[in-house]
C-alpha cells in the first residue's frame, strides 16, 4: 500500500511501473518482428540496392558510408535483409562513439563468400562478440542483432563479429556459394 505521505515511496511504484511498461511493449515489438520472418519466401536481393534503401531510414549526420558492393551482386535471402542492414548500420551509429566511417564491401576467399559491414568506431570487446547476438543483450531493445542472426539463418546465411576492440566492429556475413550470385 503506498502512503500518501510518502512522496519518495510513490515515486519508486511508479518508477518500477513504467519499467514494467517499457518492457511490455518491447515484447510486442519482437513479437511483431519477430514473427514476420520467413512468412514471405527468400528471394533474389541486390545487396548494393538493398543498402541503399536502407540508408533512407537512417540520420548519418557527419558519418560516411562507403558501400563498395558492385550493383549486381545477389544473395538468396528473406525479404527482411533490407532491415538486417539497417540495424547493422544503426548500431554503428548507436553504438560506435568515436564513428566517422561504416563501409561494406564484398569479398570472395576461395569458396567462401562475405559482405563485411566495417566501421572506425570503438569497437567491441572480446567478452561481447557472441553475448551481442543474444536476446535481450544491450542497452537498448536487445532484439535488434538476435533478429538479424535469425533473419539470415533462414537462407544458411550466418554472421559474426571480428573486429578490433579500440579500432572498429567489423561484421562477417557469409553465405553459401548456391546463395550468392552476381550479374
């Protein structure tokens, strides 16, 4: 029961309420992404097209983005790859602190085939590189980079972190050779 004499003891309901409320409705929201993967079927998808498009929901203020993949460059993914992309670039922005530069490129090494997304931002810590993909980690929803685990795994598609703490994040996507083509 709070006391009506008791300002502080009132303050620290309401306090835990709103925290309740906030966590509640990012429920709903992952729930709402969440479940809208794999409802469309994977489909063709011009990555350099797709970065593009995803630029027009992001403020990059005085940050650069460098996107050096050739126009024609295809992966086999579902049609969420556009958000993918956004929070790669979102969290750069978020997260990168000391950030003039996100740049993605296209690398084949033997079979292996890999967009990297880079940036000069702080980097992430060795300790984090797999906790970042987890549900719930971070300061802010914590769905934005278990979504993107999930939204490439569709297609076989896999990512990871290998950049360098104090030096930037650089994020691997690979994909399978059958999910990649170029025109």
């Amino acid at each position: 029961m709070i006391s009506k004499s008791d300002p502080e003891q009132a303050a620290g309901h309401i306090r835990k309420g709103l925290a309740l409320i906030g966590k509640t409705i990012t429920t709903i929201q992952f729930t709402s992404e969440y479940q809208r993967i794999g409802v469309i079927s994977p489909a063709w998808h011009d990555v350099s097209e797709c970065i593009n498009s995803a630029l027009k929901y992001s403020t990059l203020g005085t940050v650069r983005l460098e996107n050096e993949i050739p126009s024609g460059t295809e992966i086999y993914a579902d049609p969420l790859i556009e958000n993918v992309i956004f929070n790669l670039i979102d969290n750069a922005l978020r997260y990168g602190s000391t950030l003039t530069t996100i740049r993605f490129r296209f690398v084949r090494e033997g079979s292996t085939t890999l967009i990297l997304c880079e940036d000069d931002g702080i980097g992430i810590p060795p300790d984090e590189k797999e906790l970042i993909f987890s549900y719930g980690h971070g300061t802010n929803t914590g769905m934005g980079l278990f979504l993107v685990r999930e939204i490439l795994a569709i297609t076989g598609i896999t990512i990871r972190e290998t950049g360098i703490p104090g030096k930037g994040a650089r994020f691997e996507i690979l994909i399978p050779p059958e999910e990649c083509r170029t025109r």
